[in-house]
C-alpha cells in the first residue's frame, strides 16, 4: 500500500538472471513512489517484447484543475525519472525515447533497459531517498536551508533540461503569498472545483483506496478546509484557505519555481523528472517540501506569477521546502493496477 517495499536488501529481490519483462515488472515499484497531482497516479505500462512503455491515464485526469492535462503528464514525467533511477541502481544505462509514436500521444515513453552500468554514488543516495520522500503538507521549521543545497537543486533541475528559481525575500514571498491567496479564492468560488478536490480526498477510514489524498496528509488549516467541504460549508472556503496557505508560505523559509523554457507536453514531461530529482535530492538532505500549484492552474494567475519572477519561460510548478516532522506515506497502486 504505501513504501515498505523498499526495505533494506531490496538488492537482493532483483531477478538479475530474469527476463527482461520480469526485471522491468520488478522496477515498476520504483516508479509508482512517484509524486502526482492530488495523488491521482495518472499512469499505465505496458511491458511488451524486453521494453517497457510509460503511457497517460487519461481517465485520472483533473478536467477543472488541469484541463490541458498539463499536471498530469509532470506526474508521469516524476514516474519516468523514478524509473530511470531505478535502472541505474541495478546497473542498467535505461535507453529512452519520449513520445515515440506521433499517432498515440498517450505514450509518454518507451523504455529498454540499455547497457550495463556502474550507478554512481549520487545515483545510490536518490535511490535510496525514493522510499523515504513525502509531500509534507505541515507547517516548517524556522530554519534557513543551506545555499549549498539550493544551487544543488537548481543544477538537479538543469541536468533534466528545466530551471529553478529560488525565491526568499521577504517582499518577494509576501508577492508570491498574494498570489497563491487570489488564486485559492478563484478556485474555491468554483463548485466545479470543490467537487472535484472532494473527490480525491480520502476519509482515513477508506483503507482499501489506493489513491487521493488521505486526511491524514492534510495540514490542520487544510483539513479544516476539507471537513466545511464535505458538510457543505462552501461560502468562506477560499478565504479560510487563502488565509491558511498565505500563512503557511510566509513562514516557510524558502519558496522555488521549477520551469521550462516551453511550454510543450514534452516539457511538461521533462518538468515531472526535474521534479522527482529535486525531490530525491531534497530528501537525502532532510529537506521537505509541499507544492503550492494554485497560481499556475489559473491562467491569469500564472501570468502574473511569471511576471513576478522575472525570467523567460514558463513557471510549471510552485513548492515550499523546510525542514517539517516526519509524515506518513500517501497510498499506492498495486503493480498490477497499473501494468495493461
């Protein structure tokens, strides 16, 4: 259900001598510890003649939040770069070709598992953090994050072909605070929106779901949220949660932007491996984080966030890192849940 699997030794459960299509079922537990948008995990492979294929769940899509499924195909770009990790952990160079076929959008990718390889230090320590990372929806630690570890996130970022912009001046948070409250109200005044973020959070009681949002992960002002939205409290919604998140993003010590150049399903799926690396990189050094995606899913919105920021290229995603309390694990699909 959740990253137990990832005990150590797990080494010594991968069938070295197995077929490729038993080697590639194993990885697949790799990739679905990938993060997703209201943890829909918008994915399905298929494992067909020694490859693997990576392809869009297009019936887990968010139509309100994410219309140009834009969101979800970051999700599965998180999930492709899980894999990609997790072939080098097990000495495999991975040989990948995105959106293979121009006919089928829905494949994102197509995976071998290439050459024999020696994983690199850094490769062992993200892999080692793929069972250990949580979205932390807690307030943070007054605690500054070393530079050190920021300009290494913004190299991670740069490696998949994506920029990070690190935003920690007061007067700048406070701008970006504003933003993500505008952007809280207009979503809330939306019943389209409420009814669709009600429907991907789980009461902690539905143990046999396998997806959305448990109570559990949510933050207190967040779970006050949920409780007026499923008793039909609707009137004061945006403003309560536009007053928890401004909050909660002026007391976290960092905010960063992760982008692209384009804004182009390819980018949206190298923007998903940027986003699992930072993450993965993150971890390893006890850093948390939490996204704050509202200001890039209104459009108007976005556009000012973009003029905030002052770069060229397109803001994908917006996340707080700090140093929370341990938080438990957000469900998972089975493997067989997700393999046609």
């Amino acid at each position: 259900m959740a990253n137990n699997h990832f005990q150590e030794g797990r080494e010594l459960l991968f069938p070295v001598t197995g077929t490729a299509e038993e080697q590639f079922h194993f990885l697949l537990s790799s990739a679905l510890l990938a993060p997703s948008t209201h943890n829909t995990q918008p994915w399905l492979f298929k494992i067909d003649h020694g490859c693997l294929e990576l392809l869009a769940d297009r019936t887990r899509a968010l139509p309100v939040v994410d219309p140009d499924d834009r969101e979800l195909t970051i999700s599965c770009g998180a999930a492709l770069f899980h894999l990609r990790l997790a072939l080098r952990h097990f000495g495999y160079t991975g040989n990948i070709t995105v959106f293979p076929d121009a006919d089928n959008p829905d494949i994102l990718a197509h995976i071998g598992l290439g050459d024999p390889l020696n994983a690199s230090p850094e490769d062992l320590a993200l892999f080692d953090a793929l069972g250990k990372r949580r979205t932390n929806r807690q307030p943070f630690e007054q605690r500054v994050v070393p530079a050190s570890v920021l300009i290494a996130l913004q190299e991670a970022a740069h490696m998949e072909g994506a920029w990070l912009s690190i935003i920690q001046e007061e007067a700048d948070r406070n701008a970006i605070a504003d933003l993500i409250a505008l952007a809280d109200q207009m979503q809330w005044a939306d019943p389209h929106f409420r009814r669709e973020l009600a429907a991907w959070t789980r009461p902690d009681a539905e143990q046999w779901r396998y997806d959305g949002i448990p109570v559990s992960a949510l933050g207190f002002g967040n779970l006050i949220s949920y409780v007026n939205l499923r008793m039909g409290r609707t009137v004061q919604l945006g403003n309560g949660q536009a007053f928890h998140d401004r909050r909660l993003v002026l007391a976290s010590p960092v905010l960063v932007a992760l982008g692209t150049d384009q804004d182009t399903p390819s980018d949206w799926l190298m923007a998903g491996q940027a986003l699992a690396h930072i993450l993965l990189y993150a971890c390893t050094q006890n850093v948390s984080a939490s996204f704050l995606n509202q200001p890039i899913e209104v459009p108007e919105v976005r556009l000012m966030l973009h003029n905030q920021l002052e770069r060229s290229g397109f803001p994908q995603l917006l996340l707080r890192l700090g140093y929370g309390p341990e938080v438990p694990p957000t469900p998972r699909r089975p493997v067989a849940e997700v393999l046609l």
